[in-house]
C-alpha cells in the first residue's frame, strides 16, 4: 500500500504539520497539557461574539436550504453553549492523565522489568457532520492524551469551525504549545475528505461522527486505521414484569428528552402481556410529549387514527426527530430477536422488574450499552463520568461505547534489563 508521507497537497501538508506537532506534544508533561486546556476554555468565553456572529452565517445558510429543524439546532451556538464548551474542557483538565499509565508490568523469570504503558495514538483526524462543539471536544480530549489533531467538520458549519479553531490554535500556542496541534483540514470539497481519508503514514486513526451515510463512507474507502462509532438505531424493551409509571418515564425520556442525538430511542417494544394496560398510557404520554408513532396493528388499534403504520423502513430508521417505531412482541426472546434484526448496536434497555429477564436481556443484546430500568440517554461519556467524549464507538476492537481519554491512547512495551541477551 503506498504512502503519503512523500506527497504534496493542501490537505497532506496539514497532516504532515500535525505529525510534526504530534512528535511534541508527546513527551510534555501533564500540566502543558492541561495549561493549553485551560487557556482555550478562556479563549472561547472571551471571543464568544466572535464565534457567534461566524455561527450566524452557517445558520442562516442552512435555513435557507431548507435543514431540518433538528439538525440546525446541532449547528447552533450561543452564549449559553459557548460557556458550557468552556466549561466542558476545563473538566477535562481535572480528569485522570491516561499517557504514561502502566497497563500491566512485571519482572520476568530472566529478570527483564517488561511495562505495557500508555501513549498517544499519534495524529488524529475527526471527519463530523454539522456540530461545532464536536471541534472543541475533539481537540480538548485529543491535547489531553497527548495526540495532534486534524478536524473536519461538514461545509454547512465552515464558518463556525474556522472561528473556533482561530480561537483554539491561538491559545494553544499562547501556552507554549505548537498551534499545529490543533488544525482545520482546508477545503469544503468532498475532494478534501478523501484526501485525509487515504493520508496513511501521516495520520494515525480517523474517527467519523456523524450519521450512517458519512460512517459508512469512512470506513469503506479510507486506507488509514478508523474507529467506527454508530448510528443510533436505540431500543426501549417493556417486559411483561415492568413497573408501568416507571416505564412510561423511561420512554418518554429516552424518547424526548433530545431526540436529535445518537442516545435517543427509536423504537419500543412492549410485553403483549400487559399491551392492553401499557399502550394507551403510553400513547397519550408520548402524544403530550410530541411524539408520532409508527406502529405496528396492536398500537394503531389502542390509537385509533393516532398512530402510522409501521414499515421496515421505520424500523431501520435513525430518526434524530419526534418520531418513534413501535411494536408488541410475544416475549422477551421475541424483542431481542428484534432488536438483533434492527439494532445499530448502540444502546438497548429493558424496563422490568424481574431479575431473570434483565439478566437474560443483558446476556443476548450485543450492543455497546445495555441499560436496565433506566434511560437510554444515560449512554455518554460525561454521564459515564468520563468527561467529554470523542464519539461512542460501536465496533469491538480496541474501542467500543464511549470513548474517553484511555481510548484515545495505545499503548508499547518497555523492556528494560541488564546486559540481557536472548
């Protein structure tokens, strides 16, 4: 497989800044780190009219071209979020520094001292659809575990993802660290994307955010490592042993609470021993919460003229909207069997009160996160305590769920002896 490490381009030139960048940041201690952390979270409060007005330009583009409602308000920045952004990388600053942590270390029987310890990925690209925040993250998680990165978000937030990373690269150099660290991989095109997509021996990993379309592109066309996170296609399971008001709370929220983001429901099954009593709570709880069903023949016969007619296409769907699948199954093995079927391997709960089915339940869904008698929006790295996430990751190897700051490391071996030969 060729190399780019000796081509030219726009977009290789960035990667081979940000290898550059990359080799040192590397060996700096902590407090470099998180002293370039700690000026970009003051930066970003401090041009927050800056970053305002470059947003508005993307917002009213996007308008304009008629974007959907929920994925304007991901574009959207404003004081208020511009101060949660801030305040979201000075915790990363108090979260656990994984670089230079031992994984396992020990003395062999030949008296050689063998440490695995952790250390950077390297170079970083980030390849995301209309988030600006996502820009501020990527780069706050990926100083802090000692990696450079390059992002690139969608055209349609071009204007706010230039204002922020002037914002980034200027306090990042401010603390004595290389702006290189952070940059914007130049170009609109989708010319640009490729580029970055086949830059092996330049960047380490991509990572994709995004919906299933961008995902699927990423990790079927790019010859450089990447670490697929997944769509949402999450699933709400009300067995037969469910408490109901807990129930229709853990929906309704799963559902509602943000339904343009990965976390949130977009189907629900229901025991068919208590459908009778479930579905026509359930139905005026979600209808005053906004919701559209898409049912299957039980849940259109407790609704009458409420609910639409389910398809394959429904169940397949990542909304990201106020729209919701809905099914009865026969039992337990029936909603898994389900969910096997149209799971995008995201996030599954089940409500019950039965220890035996949330044991089996837990057992036979493969996905990243499997909640019981709780929300499926609990699915995320500052809720699972890790502070600021770059993504949630729905492949098995070497990351999967939320991905914190240990995710964004790999990790060598150290052998240090005395003389030894083999």
């Amino acid at each position: 497989m060729t190399s780019s490490a000796s081509l030219s381009s726009p977009v290789l030139d960035t990667a081979r800044r940000a290898k550059e960048a990359a080799a040192v940041l590397a060996p700096l201690p902590r407090t470099a780190r998180d002293g370039a952390l700690l000026a970009i979270a003051d930066a970003l409060v401090a041009h927050t009219d800056v970053l305002v007005a470059a947003n508005a330009e993307d917002i009213e583009k996007a308008r304009a071209a008629g974007t959907s409602a929920s994925i304007v308000d991901r574009l959207t920045l404003t004081p208020e979020r511009i101060a949660a952004i801030a305040d979201d990388v000075r915790k990363v600053v108090g979260l656990p520094d994984p670089v230079g942590e031992v994984v396992r270390g020990s003395t062999l029987p030949n008296g050689l001292d063998l440490r695995q310890v952790r250390v950077p990925l390297g170079v970083i690209g980030i390849i995301y659809e209309a988030r600006p925040n996502v820009t501020v993250d990527a780069a706050a998680l990926c100083l802090k575990s000692g990696n450079a990165v390059l992002l690139r978000g969608s055209s349609s937030a071009y204007a706010s993802n230039s204002a922020l990373v002037d914002v980034l690269r200027g306090a990042v150099e401010s603390a004595g660290l290389p702006a290189d660290a952070v940059q914007l991989v130049p170009g609109e095109s989708r010319d640009s994307v490729r580029e970055l997509m086949r830059a092996r021996g330049l960047v380490d990993v991509l990572i994709p955010r995004g919906g299933a379309a961008l995902i699927r592109t990423v990790v079927e066309e790019s010859t450089v490592p990447v670490i697929e996170t997944g769509t949402g296609n999450c699933h709400v399971y009300v067995d037969e042993a469910a408490d109901l008001d807990m129930a229709i709370d853990i929906l309704v929220n799963s559902k509602a609470q943000r339904p343009s983001v990965c976390n949130a429901a977009e189907t629900v099954l229901v025991h068919a021993g208590i459908a009778e009593k479930f579905l026509p709570r359930a139905l005026e709880a979600l209808t005053e919460a906004g919701v559209v069903v898409h049912g299957d023949a039980a849940w259109q016969q407790a609704g009458p003229g409420l609910v639409a007619p389910v398809t394959d296409e429904d169940w397949a769907t990542e909304y990201l909207s106020y729209d919701i699948a809905a099914a009865v199954v026969p039992n337990l093995d029936a909603a898994v069997a389900h969910i096997r079927r149209w799971s995008s391997g995201h996030t599954e709960a089940i409500v019950t009160g039965s220890q035996a089915a949330a044991r089996r339940f837990t057992q036979l869904v493969d996905s990243t996160t499997v909640a019981v008698n709780a929300s499926t929006r609990f699915t995320d790295g500052g809720q699972f305590g890790f502070g600021a996430e770059i993504g949630i990751s729905t492949q098995k190897l070497h990351a999967r769920g939320p991905m914190g700051l240990p995710e964004l490391t790999s990790t060598k071996y150290i052998v240090t002896g005395d003389g030894h030969t083999r």
